[in-house]
C-alpha cells in the first residue's frame, strides 16, 4: 500500500508539473524565436537603409565593411544585390560578387519594394531566420539586402530553458516523493501493525496489538476496535477451552466408574440378563468415545495451526506398522502401494491422526482375507482403499456430517471420525472426497499440497491427536461417518 500511495502522489505531481512546464517551456519557445525574428527584421531594415544611402552615393566600395562589421557582431550573413539583383557585397569571405540572384523569390519580391520574413535552410542544411529587405527611398528601389540568422543559438537558448524545466521538475518530484514516502509510511503504520496482529491472532495467540497513537483517525479507531475484539475472542476462546479440558476430565471419572459398576453387576445377575448387560457396556463405551470425539473437535476449532513439511512416507510406515497386529487379529492384511511422495503441508499430528481414522473405518467394516490399501498417487494424493460394503452415493454425500451414520453401520459408531479428519485436513490446506473402490469397497481420496524442498519453522500450538490410535487390548474403533 505504501508503494501504491507514493506512486499516486507521484502522478499526481508529474501531471501538475506537466500541465504547468510545458505550457511554459512551448511558450518561452514562441517568444524567443519571435523576439529573435524581430531582432533581425529590424536589423535587415536599418542595413537596408545603410546600403540604399551608399548605394545612391554610389560608395560602393563601403558596403564589404558595413556587412562584414555587422557579420563579426552578430554571426549573421548578409547579402547585397543592386536593382539587377546581383551581388554587390556578402559578408561571407567565400561568397562570391557579381553573381546574379534575380530568380531568387526573396531577392525578387524586395526588387519589387516586398520585405520578406521566413524561415529556411542554408546550403549547410542548417535552419536560419531569413530577412530581405528592399533598399528604397519612397518608390525608388535602388538594391535588395537578405540577412540571414543561424536558429542554432535560438535552438541552444530553448533547450537549455527545457533542460532547466526538466531539472525544475526532477527536484519536485523527488522532493514530492519524499514527503509521498513519509506521509505513507505515517498513513500505513497502523495498517502494518493491525496486519501483524491478525497474523498473530490467526496464530492464536496476540501479543502485540496493533498501534492506536499514530496514522489518521479513522485508522487509530480500527486498531483500537480491532484489539477490542481480538481481547474479546480471545477470552471467549480460553473460556471454551478451559470448557473443553475440564469437560474432558470431568466426564472420564463418572464414565469410567459407570462402566466399572455395570461390569460389576454380572455376577448378581440373571444369565439371561448377561446380554443387556453387555449392551448397557457397549453404550457406555460409544459414549466415552463420542466424548472424546466432540472435545477433540472442539479442540481442533479452537487452536489456531499452522501447516508445515511432514515427510507422507514415513507416516504412512509408521502408521501401518501400528496397525498390522490388530489387522493380523481381524485377517486383514495392510499394503503400502505407490511411488514415494516426499514431503506435504499438514499441521503437525494432522497426518498421523487422518490415517489412523481411515484405517479405523476401513478396519471395521473390511470383510476377513481382505486387504486395506493406502494407495500414493502422483500428485500427493493418497488413496486408503477397503474391501468392505461400501456406501451408496447419497450416504458418500452426507459421510463427513457430525453424528451421521450408513444405515449399515455398527452401533457403535460415533459419526464424528470422518468429520474430524475433513477438519484436519481442511486445516492442512488440501481436499478429502469418498469414491466408490472398485469392484467393492470405498476409496477414501486426501489430496495435499507439495512440500518437496521446503523446510518448515512453524511451531505447533495444537492438542494431542492420539484418541483414535490401535491398542492391542481393544477392538473398538471410530465408525465410519
């Protein structure tokens, strides 16, 4: 924006000075060469009238000293013809007298008792102000006199006045230019400062408002609502954190001690009421889970991340060899397929929990002697491929909304998995879509962005993604929706 204001400022200025140099430089230029014109029009008189009295004398003899004095001066050429139109004097020592300039139109119309004023070029090529004037008393012409005057001091004189101007305009600009600079710098300064403090904020954490003294008006009472309601968000955020990790601890204890007084009425019951009993568990559980699936949303929405390089292939190795033994125990094998793919852009942890939730679905509903595939596509994009049931292409549709489940799905599932990884991966900065697999099966698409080369200085201000991940002693896993 400071570059934006001084070049606006500075166009402003160069169409000011525009509008009033040139003017003034075309002007000068009109003047110099009319006052010059004048000048030799008046010369070319007074010599005319010097000629015509030694001509009529018929002191002939004077007229080689009168143009030739004047020539010396000035650095005009003169001329003089008799009534016959030749040469009587030129003030040039290598013209010659005696020639006949008769035909000449300037030399004939003086002849004729016409002066002549224009603008022509000599044998030099040279333009010159030419003046012929006719060497008469009353009616009786006696001779002709043409002076001519070289333009190129005339042309010296104009543009050493454009140089000036120019020089003139230079110093403005650069003096405009700096006030542009210090009037923008005092302008943007509470621009810059609320830009770091969004980006602070966005980071989630605004340690330095923005600067509310400086700039206009207008600005100053930005910065201070923006850091008004950076105040406000940010209390409203620890708030619903605080919410989240005592929610968090507090709903353990009363879960898990329900859990523990149900497993211990088995013995005192009747063995038909065994199944209910276990049922009574099974809810809990999904109910434990659930809780744990909401405050890690929860989480997710309230901590600002920041995405960085993590290398695909590693934790896809790390993953799949976390979760084999617990595939092994259901028969389902886990193949790594594909061309390496380097580094991508995901918030740190994001990675490991995306694929540790598609494994989860994909295990749950993938049939025994079937295999799960995590599929590298060119193009960063990772496949995680099941041979179960599949799902239709309206339940594809509606797979990532909070609490949703197939109407094939187990009863304890939560509907909250797929809804979080879309949130990691959105937050990663790439795409997630549900395919149909082929043959049977779905195929989960995470599509991120390239980070091959780049090494990332982000810091990660996020939880601890690790409620979805295989234990050994436990079967349980997140459902698919």
């Amino acid at each position: 924006m400071t570059r934006r204001l001084i070049l606006s400022y500075l166009v402003l200025a160069v169409l000011v000075l525009a509008g009033l140099e040139i003017p003034l430089g075309y002007l000068y230029a009109r003047g110099e060469t009319s006052r010059v014109s004048q000048s030799v029009e008046r010369d070319a008189s007074m010599l005319a009238e010097v000629t015509e009295e030694n001509i009529e004398k018929s002191r002939l003899d004077a007229l080689p000293e009168v143009v030739g004095d004047y020539a010396e001066r000035t650095g005009g050429h003169v001329v003089v013809t008799d009534t016959q139109g030749i040469v009587l004097a030129d003030s040039d020592p290598a013209g010659r007298t005696g020639v006949s300039l008769a035909t000449q139109p300037d030399i004939a119309r003086a002849l004729n008792n016409r002066p002549t004023v224009t603008i022509t070029t000599d044998d030099d090529g040279r333009d010159v102000l030419s003046a012929t004037m006719p060497g008469s008393s009353g009616t009786t012409v006696r001779g002709a006199l043409r002076l001519t005057y070289p333009l190129d001091q005339v042309s010296t004189r104009v543009h050493r006045i454009w140089g000036a101007l120019a020089l003139a305009g230079a110093g403005i600009l650069a003096v405009v230019a700096l006030v542009a600079y210090s009037l923008a710098r005092w302008i943007t300064r509470p621009l810059r400062t609320l830009e770091a403090a969004t980006t602070q904020l966005a980071e989630g954490q605004l340690t330095t408002p923005p600067d509310a003294t400086a700039g206009p008006p207008e600005l100053r009472r930005l910065a201070t609502a923006f850091t008004h309601t950076a105040t406000r968000l940010q209390h409203l955020l620890k708030a619903q954190q605080a919410f989240a990790s005592e929610a968090s601890h507090q709903l353990k204890t009363p879960l898990t001690a329900l859990r523990l007084r149900l497993e211990n009425f088995e013995p005192h019951l009747d063995p038909r009421a065994h199944g209910s009993l276990e049922e009574a568990v099974g809810e809990v559980e999904r109910l434990g889970r659930m809780v744990q699936g909401l405050l890690a949303l929860a989480r997710l929405e309230n901590t600002a991340t920041t995405p960085e390089p993590v290398d695909l292939d590693t934790v896809l190795a790390e993953r799949a060899a976390m979760w084999e033994p617990l595939a092994a125990e259901q028969y389902v094998a886990l193949d790594i397929t594909g061309p390496p793919v380097g580094h991508v852009w995901a918030i740190p942890g994001a990675l490991e929990e995306i694929v540790d939730n598609l494994l989860a679905n994909a295990l749950r509903v993938s049939p025994p002697s079937t295999t799960i595939t995590l599929h590298r596509a060119p193009g960063t994009e990772l496949h995680v491929i099941d041979q179960g049931p599949g799902l239709s292409e309206a339940d594809r549709e509606r797979a990532f909304d909070r609490f949703w489940r197939s109407s094939a799905s187990h009863h304890d599932s939560t509907g909250l998995g797929l809804p979080i990884v879309r949130h990691l991966v959105d937050a990663s900065g790439g795409t997630i879509s549900l395919h149909s697999a082929p043959g049977t099966g779905l195929d989960a698409r995470i599509r991120l962005r390239p980070a091959a080369g780049h090494r990332g200085d982000a810091h990660w201000r996020g939880e601890d993604f690790g409620s979805h991940l295989p234990h050994r002693r436990r079967r349980q896993a997140a459902g698919r929706g």
